[in-house]
C-alpha cells in the first residue's frame, strides 16, 4: 500500500497517510514544499470531494491505495501487533 485515506468525520472527510517512500514521493510531487512534513506526520484532511481526484490521478500513476473507516483501520493495526 502506497497512501492510506481515513473516513475521520459523517461528512467522509478523510485522513491522507502515506504508507511508503513511493507514497510520500508522489505526495511531494503534488503538493507545496511547506505541506511536506504535515503529509509526512499524517496531519493532512481532505474532503471526500478531493479524496476521489486523489486516488485516480494515484491510481493511474500506478499507486496502491487503500480507505478505511476508522474502525476498521484501528482493526488492521490491532491483527499486526
């Protein structure tokens, strides 16, 4: 998995968390240098709007990209530990 988007909100905002170096390098490529250390500390929310663009233009650049809700993503952490 390369991004993580996190249903956070009823309004489908989402969390944006990259998952791996080629994530994150993409991010870069797609957002303002002083953006850089919120992506790279999960801090970036995107609306459910943006969050569609989002995975199409990652999804045809080749990414793997998985959403969540925050119960089930609070699961996949629980099963690796």
């Amino acid at each position: 998995m390369d991004l993580c988007l996190v249903n956070i909100d009823n309004n489908l905002n989402k969390s944006l968390r990259p998952s791996s170096v080629i994530g994150m390098l993409w991010l870069q490529t797609h957002f303002p240098n002083d953006k850089w250390e919120a992506l790279s500390n999960n801090e970036v929310i995107i609306s459910k709007e943006n969050s569609e663009l989002l995975v199409k233009d990652a999804t045809s650049a080749g990414l793997n990209i998985k959403s969540f809700s925050g119960v089930s993503m609070l699961d996949v952490f629980q099963k690796k530990n």
